[in-house]
C-alpha cells in the first residue's frame, strides 16, 4: 500500500514521518493540517498525496509506525528467561518506562491517537488496539511459570482477572491525560501504582 512512500529516500521519509507525529500529537486527528505537516517536511502538498491517499491514511500509516518501532525495541530488550509472572509484568513496565523517555514524540502520538473520538477513524484504532493487545498479551505471557499459582485457583480466570486489572488501569490513566490540558501521562506514578497492585495481586494467587 505503501510502495510509493518507501521508494522515497530514508532521509525525505524521516522528515515526512516526523513532521506528521508532530502535527497529529500536538493537535489531534481533526484539527490536524496536512499543510503544516507538508510545510514542516519541506515538500509540497501534492507529493504528500501521492505517497498517501488522504489524511486518514497517512495517520493510520503512522499508527503502525510508531508501535512497530516501539515493539521491535521493546522485543529486543524483553527477555523471556525471567519466567516469574509478575517479575515479567514488571520488566514490561520498566521498558516501557525507558522507551517512553527515549522516544517522547512516538509515545506522545500513539497516546494520543488511543484517545481519539473523531468519526473518521474511531472504529479502525479501536479494532487497532484490540488487536495490538491480544498480541502482545500472547507474546510477554510465553514460557510463564505457571505453578508458582496456587492450585485452588482457576488459572485461566486469574490470569483474566490480572489482564482485565492492568488493561482497566491503562484505560482510566488515558482517560485521565485525555481530561488534563496537556494530556501527559505520569509514567513513574503509574510504575508505583502497578507495584501496589503487583503486592495485591500475589498475595492472592500465589502459593
């Protein structure tokens, strides 16, 4: 679908795709103006066209971008050898907590983008996140230990119960930076806050 855009020069393609994360994080999917993106890439509107369709397709592209480029770091610094459930939970968050640091702009337009209401692309980045959840979900609970669970317990429905938990908080922390003015999010209040839950939940269904 893309063809067009990746024939491009990587140095053309960095200022477009950087121009673009600029524009949709500072100011949302509708207010957003392609004339500013093109301004900001040094190229003319009509070139940008021809690499993507319309606005909602450059947007889109950038959606998978930026969480391809974080999931590759993140999968290249994550480490299956740690088997103890919520020990991995928590390398999870602490790179996330560097990623988010190191790529300040990507995070910035991929919260965003999870907290768009407009029409026009609602349905795809809910189906999107849906998606990259299950996804991911499937990949950090590989070669878990699982017998370290109490045997009382319905494993299944533990684990469930462990998503849903840090799903929700992921939600209500969006929800939260979506209210704020400057929608930023509070990454090392979140850490403290899953640790507490962490405590909690092993407490529970921990042998």
């Amino acid at each position: 679908m893309y063809t067009k855009f990746f024939n491009v020069e990587p140095e053309k393609q960095d200022r477009i795709i950087n121009a673009a994360i600029k524009e949709f994080a500072q100011k949302g999917y509708d207010k957003a103006s392609t004339n500013e993106i093109v301004k900001e890439a040094e190229i003319s509107k009509g070139l940008l066209f021809h690499y993507f369709k319309n606005k909602k397709q450059l947007f889109l592209f950038l959606v998978d971008y930026c969480y391809e480029t974080i999931a590759k770091e993140f999968y290249e610094k994550f480490s299956l050898d740690e088997v103890d459930f919520f020990n991995r939970m928590r390398q999870s968050v602490i790179i996330k907590m560097e990623l988010s640091e190191r790529h300040p702009d990507i995070f910035k337009f991929i919260q965003e983008a999870y907290m768009e209401d407009a029409p026009d692309i609602k349905t795809e980045m809910e189906k999107k996140l849906r998606e990259q959840i299950g996804i991911n979900i499937a990949k950090v609970y590989e070669g878990i230990d699982y017998s370290k669970f109490r045997d009382d317990v319905d494993l299944q429905k533990v684990l469930k119960i462990m998503t849903w938990t840090f799903e929700k908080m992921s939600d209500e922390e969006l929800n939260k930076a979506k209210l704020s003015p400057s929608h930023e999010m509070d990454y090392q209040k979140m850490f403290h806050e899953v640790e507490e839950y962490f405590d909690i939940l092993k407490k529970c269904f921990y042998k």
